[in-house]
C-alpha cells in the first residue's frame, strides 16, 4: 500500500508543476494559445474553475492557483496522513 500512496504524491505534484507551468504560461504572450498551452488549459481550468469563482480577483491579481496549489499540497499531505493512520504504509 505505500506504493498506491506513494504513486498517488507524485501524481499530486506532477498536476501541482502542471498548474504552476499554466499560471507562469500566463506572463508570456500567446504562449497558451499554443497547442501545448490548450492541453494545459484542458487539464488545469476544471480544477481552477471552482476556485476562481470562489475567491474574487484583487487588483486584477488571481490569486485563486495559489490557494489551489495549497489545497493539492495539503491533499499529498492528507494521503500519507491516511495511509499511516489506516496502518497501510
């Protein structure tokens, strides 16, 4: 069971380095309408939508993929939490 959580943390931070690439792909113009910046936008925008319609944007500034990015942080967190209180790992 360690390696189903251990596959499960790098899942976690391999979408994690993904939605920080899409949040700096944001900085440079025309990158996301690049083919590689839809596949991006695919894969990252379900997972932003509740959080930009939560939290509003300050000064034009979202800060909604930074609260996103600690949620999947605390998610890898909480596997390993759970596995370890499950005595599975």
């Amino acid at each position: 069971m360690a390696v189903v959580a251990a596959f499960l943390v790098k899942l976690i931070e391999i979408y994690s380095w993904a939605l920080i690439i899409y949040i700096l792909m944001s900085w440079v113009p025309n990158v996301r309408e690049s083919r590689f910046g839809q596949i991006l936008a695919n894969i990252c925008e379900p997972y932003l939508e509740p959080f930009r319609k939560i939290i509003p944007p300050v000064a034009m500034i979202d800060f909604s993929p930074i609260v996103a990015i600690f949620v999947l942080r605390f998610a890898s967190t909480g596997v390993y939490a759970l596995f370890n209180m499950l005595n599975l790992i």
